[in-house]
C-alpha cells in the first residue's frame, strides 16, 4: 500500500473487491481499513447516529478548513449544521440561481474559443464554479474565468491536490516530516494565500455592515441578494457569537465542498452526453416542449426529467466521491462482521453503483434508469451526496448549478467525447477524475 500511486491505489480496490469479497481489511502503514461496498454494508453505517465522525484523513484538511462543517465531528458539528442549513432555503436558491446564469454566461464565451478542438472541459468548469461558489459564498466577484493567474485561484487548486497526496502516501502522514518535504512548503504558502484573501473579505463585508447598520435601504437590498458570508454575519449580528475564525472555517468549507465537486459533475455529465450524444437531443427537445424559450426558475427546471436523468446516472458511474470515510469509535457490526473501534470504514461509491442486483448492465451508460417509471432503488443503493446525517447539506444548490450549466452549453454547442469509456483511467482524489483530463470536442450549433 504504502508505494501505490494515487491511480494505483484506487484501480488495486477494484481489483481486491474482486478477489476478496464483499467486505475485506487493508492497511494503510499501521492503520486498518475496512473495505465496503454493498447496500447491506452501507446501510448500518451511513444511518447510523453514533458512527458520523470523519476519518482521521480529514485532519489533512483542518489547516485550510479548521474545523468547519466538514471536519468537525460532535456538538460543533450539530450546531453548525443547524445553524447553515437556512443558507440553502429555497428563496435563497432562487436568488443564487442569478449569478449561476451570469458566470455560465461566461463559461459558454470561453468555451466558444475553444469550439472544434479537443480541450480539457475540466479546468473551464472548475473556474465557471469557483466563480459561482465565491459569489455566493462571499459576495465577491473573483473572476477566475477570466484571471486564471489568480494567486486564490493557483492556491485553492495546489493545497486540494496536496491533501490527496497525504490521504495515500503513509510516509508523509505525520506533520513533522511532512513539513519539511517541498510539498509542505508549498502546503504553507497556499493557506498563508488563502487565508488572507479570505480574512480581507471578511474585514471588507464587515466594515460594510457596521457603515450601513440600522440602514433599512441597505438592510432591503442585503436581502435581495445574500451570499453565505451575509448570512454568518447577521446571525452574528444577532445574539450567536460568531468569530472571525468560525465565519472562515464555513467560507472555506463551502469554497472546498462546493467547487470542485460541481466542476467534476459538469464535466463528466458532458463527457456522458459527449459519448451518447442521442441523449443530448432528448434533454434540448424536452427543454423546448416544457420550456420553450423561457429562462429556468428553480421550479421549471423540475421539468426537465431527461436532463436530471442524464446527471444521474452519470452520478452513478462516476460518483463525485468515490471514496467516503467514516472513523469507528464503537463496535459495529456489518454483515456478520465485528468492526471493532479504531478502524477506518471506507465505503466505495464506484463500486455500489455499479451493483448489477440494482443495475443491471452496470457499466452502460443508460438514463432511463432515473426515469419515473424506472424500478425503484432500496435505501442506499445510490449515494451520490452521501447519505444519513452527515449527507452533503448543499445537494439542491450543486443539483441547480449543475442543471443550468450543462443545460446551457447543449444550448450553445454539441459536445463529443475523445476517450472510449475503457480509455478511462480514474484516480480518487477528492473527486473522481480521468488521468488524462476530460477531453472534449464543442461544435457551435447553428
């Protein structure tokens, strides 16, 4: 284990499930980890409340994150999540909806320099959403579609691949050694990045909300158009103490949990689409008939059953999170089996959805799976969010974001897909990606 590439790694626990079974240990240095991917292995653990902590790996993250939604674990993670969940009501949605139309605006005039030659979709989508998920996480135009120089914009993109590289590599795990490595450095100097840019917006937002308190004119428009950062300052504002650390804890964790999942989704729903390119006609003439030539709301777009289908089963075959992770304290029992505390339980999203009792023809590429009248999935046979307690609090927001992404490109172009689906080659970062980029081909449509 300890000398696997990242790609190595995640191909070795397709091939183990294979020979081991349904429920097997590896190691990772000294430390057990219990291999699931079954339904009735799942279930116990993702509805559990007691086994909600995450696995240790996520230390990795606090020097970015802290202790933010993500990573804390207990009461601070109960209130946080109480606390956050108003931030994606559905009126708030509607109004994020706006930005989202604005910087896929954007995405689609950067595409068009890109029109009929094959090109990576993957660093487009990553700068459309982070663009997206600043706006609404800090109110701040940061315009990494048309700065991709942006030293947040290299910062953010350095310390996620760093923190994937500690997940695998045991003999960097430890904190000593690893900050003496160049990848420590160049951890250090990505947070220093991150943290100031972050800590200036908050001083800036914070200054505006002292200027303009008691202001009803500017209290109105606050609430035409809130972004995340608004919301921890007022219920700061408002009795709950909030410090400047906890209200860069959440910015943070939204800026991480946010961006690069929702590029991954964009991106291989337009691979999916790129490959099986009679779907793409089935989403435009469901939009047309449902639609006509109306902007989507956040109702309408519940219309659209191809183009939610379409998204997924692409969740199915290429899960944002193939690997989820769960720290056992208590003594659980999966399958017969006694897990015993101080285990790791990692549960293989690409695996389970790719369980034929439930798929039949997994590795197909079918969407009529999701339709109304597709057969019914038992609890937990399709995670793409995670499932239980600790499921993604932003599901509804990234589902819109994704919606109105992939919507408008097929508006504006036709995509095909360079690689054959055994071409791929993925690896488990902290989303699933191809070795070789994304390829894709956008032809204008006439």
């Amino acid at each position: 284990m300890i000398n696997l590439s990242i790609s190595e790694f995640f191909q070795n626990l397709v091939k183990w499930s294979q020979k081991y079974g349904d429920i097997f240990l590896i190691w990772v240095g000294l430390r057990p980890f219990i291999f699931l991917y079954k339904v009735e292995a799942v279930q116990p653990l993702l509805s559990s409340s007691v086994h909600i902590d995450k696995s240790l790996e996520y230390e990795y993250l606090k020097p970015w994150l802290g202790t933010g939604l993500v990573t804390s674990n207990g009461e601070k993670w109960h209130f946080r999540r109480k606390l956050l969940t108003p931030s994606f009501h559905n009126s708030l949605l509607e109004i994020y909806l706006k930005n989202v139309k604005e910087e896929t605006n954007v995405l689609i005039s950067c595409l068009q320099k890109e029109a009929g030659k094959w090109f990576d979709v993957v660093p487009y989508a990553k700068r459309a959403t982070l663009d997206i998920i600043c706006d609404t996480a800090m109110g701040y135009k940061l315009n990494a579609q048309r700065n991709s120089k942006n030293e947040y914009v290299k910062a953010v993109d350095k310390i996620a691949s760093i923190v994937q590289m500690r997940f695998v590599n045991v003999w960097i795990s430890s904190d000593t050694i690893f900050k003496l490595t160049k990848a420590g450095k160049e951890h250090d100097h990505a947070i220093k990045v991150i943290q100031e840019f972050v800590d200036k917006v908050i001083a800036k937002k914070k200054t505006e909300w002292m200027h303009h308190k008691g202001d009803d004119n500017f209290n109105g428009s606050t609430k035409k158009r809130r972004a995340l950062l608004d919301l921890l300052l007022d219920v700061s504002n408002n009795g709950t103490i909030l410090s400047d650390e906890d209200i860069r804890e959440e910015v943070n964790t939204f800026m991480y949990a946010g961006h690069d999942t929702m590029a991954t989704s964009i991106s291989w729903t337009l691979y999916a689409l790129g490959r099986h390119p009679e779907y793409q006609e089935k989403i435009l003439n469901e939009y047309n008939d449902e639609l006509g030539m109306a902007e989507i709301t956040l109702e309408n777009v519940q219309k659209l059953t191809w183009l939610e289908a379409c998204i997924k089963e692409q969740w199915r075959m290429y899960p944002v999170a193939p690997l989820i992770a769960r720290h056992i304290y208590k003594p659980i029992e999966i399958m017969g089996n006694q897990i015993p505390p101080g285990s790791t339980a990692l549960i293989n999203s690409y695996l389970l959805h790719r369980d034929e009792r439930y798929f039949p023809d997994p590795h197909v590429y079918r969407p009529e799976r999701f339709l109304s009248d597709g057969p019914k999935l038992p609890p937990y046979a399709f995670i793409p969010f995670s499932a239980g307690s600790r499921n993604c609090i932003g599901w509804r927001f990234a589902t819109l974001v994704i919606k109105a992404v992939v919507l408008s490109v097929l508006k504006t172009f036709r995509v095909e897909a360079f690689d054959k689906e055994d071409q791929l080659r993925f690896i488990s970062e902290l989303v699933l990606v191809n070795a070789n980029g994304i390829r894709l081909k956008v032809i204008p449509r006439d």
